[in-house]
C-alpha cells in the first residue's frame, strides 16, 4: 500500500487505467469507485499537477489521447499512514466530459472547475446567472464543503474557504442534476468570512 498521496493517486491511476477492480476497491472510498466504474479508463493518463488544502491532496492527470483532464481528491492522513479508501473523489473533465448525477458531485464539480479556472465546464454547469457570478470572482483550490440541504427541487450546497473564512453558497437544480443535464447550478452567493 503507498503511504505518500502522489504514489497513492498514481497507484489507483494504473489499476483504473487497466480495469484492476480490485485495488480500485482497495484504495477508493465508495462514491469514488462507482464514479470510476461510470467511467472506464484507459492507459493514456499522464500526471500534470498536484496541490494540497484542507487535508486534501488534488492530483491532475491529462488524457494524451482526447485531452480529458482527471483529478483525484486524496486524503492525506490516510494515504500517508497506508490506509485503504483514501481516493475520496474523481472529476473528469474535458473531451466526451461525463456531467455528474448527484447533486453534491455537481457542486463539488462547480467549485472545482471554478477553482482551477475551467471556463469550459463552468458553462456546462452553471445557468447564465451561476456563470456571470463565478466569472465575477477569481477561484482558487481553497475551498471545503460544509453542508448542504435539499428541498423545493433544489440542493443548497455550501462552502468555506479554508485561508479566510470566504464562504460559498451554490443552488443546484435536482431535476437537471439528477440525469446529468447541463446548467443545474442555477445559484452561486458569496459572503466574507
């Protein structure tokens, strides 16, 4: 088992690349290894870059072939002491990009491709509204999900940026999340920490 998180992403790249279920089962939490049985890899995955906040390890690698961008969230205690079950999440984004069908996942994608500056599939997800806003305001890879609530047809998901306090407020529509649509985040709200 590695016990460093950029052998441990690299590690669960190669058996997803090569259809290893069982040491995707072995270093995956539950949601991450239905989203890589969702989609199936391929070898053609290099890695790109990585950073860390909040205990998080982000791990990017990009598709030499179409172009996908893949980026694993690996928690850091876990994989640093060799426990099992530290990929905690997976986004593939670009090319033939798979639009996420839990509420919390397309949030969570929000956020991540804000962070990262990922116009492209900030358009995929957010109506005009959620687009001008997060255009509006730089995003950074500081921020950490702190709840959310669903009612009237709608996932109220929020976050806290771990620097200054920042807080981040996304409304994802549930009847478009559900089945993958495009532009379910229909909300985004900031408020000072």
């Amino acid at each position: 088992m590695p016990t460093d998180a950029e052998a441990y992403a690299n590690t669960w790249v190669r058996a997803w690349g090569r259809g290893d279920d069982a040491t995707l089962e072995t270093l995956s939490s539950t949601d991450a290894l239905q989203q890589a049985k969702d989609n199936p890899g391929d070898s053609h995955w290099d890695f790109d870059h990585a950073d860390s906040g909040a205990g998080t390890y982000h791990a990017t690698y990009t598709n030499s072939q179409d172009g996908r961008h893949l980026t694993l969230a690996v928690d850091l205690a876990a994989a640093t002491a060799g426990e099992e079950h530290a990929v905690r999440d997976l986004e593939l984004t670009g090319a033939d990009q798979v639009i996420p069908t839990d509420a919390e996942a397309y949030a969570d994608a929000w956020v991540r491709a804000w962070g990262r500056g990922d116009d492209a599939t900030l358009e995929n997800l957010s109506s005009t509204d959620a687009l001008q806003a997060g255009r509006s305001t730089p995003g950074d890879a500081h921020w950490s999900y702190d709840g959310g609530e669903a009612g009237a047809g709608s996932l109220h998901a929020s976050y806290v940026n771990d620097e200054d306090g920042r807080t981040l407020d996304l409304t994802v529509d549930l009847s478009i999340a559900s089945v993958g649509g495009e532009h379910a985040v229909t909300e985004v709200t900031f408020g000072e920490g």
